[in-house]
C-alpha cells in the first residue's frame, strides 16, 4: 500500500508544478509537448504489446472486452466522475459568457484527468509491482517507485497543457494501485508469468490507443478497453487449466 501512496503523492506533486509552469508556456511549446508525450507513449506501448507469446490472446480479450466496456460504458462513467469533480470545484456562472467559457473549462478538466487517468493506470508496472507489494515483496515497491518517479515528470507535463484535471487523476491512482495493493494482499501470488505478460501486452495496445488521442490523430475510447486487462490473464489460466497449449512452438 506504501507504493500506492507514493505514487499518489508524486502524481500531486508533479501536478502541481506543471500548472505553475504551463500558464508561462506558450501554446505552440504546450503542443510540442503533447507531441512529444505522445510519441514517448507509441514507443513504451510497442515494447508492451511485444510482451505477449500469442498475438490472439490480446486480440481476443480486446474484442471480447471492449464490447463489454461498450455496453457499461465505462468512457460515460469516467467522464461523468470526472465533471461531478469539476462541478464541486466551481459553480455555474450565469452569464452567457461564462457559461461558455466554463463549458471549455469543464470540457478540458474532463479531458485531463481521463486521460491521466487512463495514463497512469495502464501498464505493467501498476499492476505486477502493485500486486507484490501488497504482497509485501521488495520488488514490487522498487517497481512502484520507479514508476512514481516517471509519472511524476508525465503529471508535470500533463498538467501543463491539459490542465487541473490531471491533479485529480490521483485519485484515480490511490483507487486502482491501492485495491491491486490489498488484492495482493489478501490472494498473494495468483498471476502467473504467462498471465502477466498477456495482460502486459493488451495494455501496451491501449497505449497505443491513448497515444492517437494525445498525437491528435483520433480519439479512440480507451476507457472502455479495460476490461481486457482482466480477460487476458483468465484466458491464459482457463487454458491452463482445460490442458490447452496456447504457446505451441
């Protein structure tokens, strides 16, 4: 649980900084930057996705969960929360005028703490060294640490161009880090090797989708893509346990 805080913390932190500095950047330095970590998102997203040992397993769990995600809509869910947050910061204005520009603000505040949401969320790092360290395991808070030090530059970055949103997606970060924490805790070591890298690999395809959204490209809904994080492991434990070989050499 310790990881879960700390990442928090340097999500804050890093937050805080950019929107100190991104009111004194220029806008066409704010989109080189976007670029810049869209790019960096392609790259991290590929090497992910070469994880798998079965290109299927994620193609099947990104179908079969996406079409699940569709149906909760969980993007409608997410956007939601994040303008009930945005609701309680400011209250409506009156004007014709700043109703307008409050719409924009709400419509950016959205926009960012989803996507950090999702950005912060998806990967290898929150969900194996999230586990081991509920698990109480050395590695997985060296894990979590790295990647505090990592998001803690992404939050600054983020926070410059997209806004005060991304501050609020630590809450989101305590959420899934801190209950991953406390599943490791209670279950201990339930993932296999094979179950990880699957799970590993569809969320370096997720990446790939949030890095068109951050390229500008298109604006895929990600957020409904969850569910394939957790289809992908119990594909490989349900062939597992039927005797199915899905690795044939």
């Amino acid at each position: 649980m310790g990881g879960a805080i700390l990442n928090t913390l340097t999500v804050l932190i890093g937050s805080i900084t950019g929107l100190l500095i991104g009111n004194r950047l220029p806008e066409r330095i704010q989109t080189s930057v976007m670029t810049g970590l869209g790019l960096t998102t392609v790259m991290v997203g590929i090497g992910n996705a070469q994880a798998t040992g079965n290109i299927i397993i994620p193609l099947i769990s990104l179908v079969v969960g996406v079409i699940i995600g569709e149906l909760l809509r969980i993007d409608v869910a997410l956007e939601r929360f994040g303008g009930w947050l945005r609701d309680r910061l400011s209250p409506k204005s009156k004007t014709t005028l700043d109703a307008e520009t409050e719409q924009n603000e709400r419509a950016r505040f959205i926009n960012g703490f989803v996507t950090a949401s999702l950005i912060f969320c998806i990967g290898p790092l929150t969900f194996v060294g999230s586990l081991q360290d509920g698990m109480g395991l050395a590695a997985g808070f060296q894990q979590i640490a790295i990647k505090s030090v990592l998001d803690l530059f992404a939050a600054m970055a983020f926070a410059s161009t997209l806004g005060v949103g991304v501050a609020f997606s630590a809450i989101t970060v305590i959420v899934v880090q801190g209950g991953l924490s406390l599943l490791g805790m209670l279950a201990g070591s339930v993932m296999s090797d094979p179950m990880i890298n699957e799970m590993t690999a569809v969320g370096g395809l997720m990446l790939l989708g949030l890095s068109l959204i951050l390229l500008d490209i298109k604006r895929p809904r990600i957020a409904n893509f969850l569910p394939a994080l957790l289809i992908a492991p119990l594909i490989v434990a349900a062939a597992s346990a039927l005797g199915i070989n899905l690795y044939p050499l």
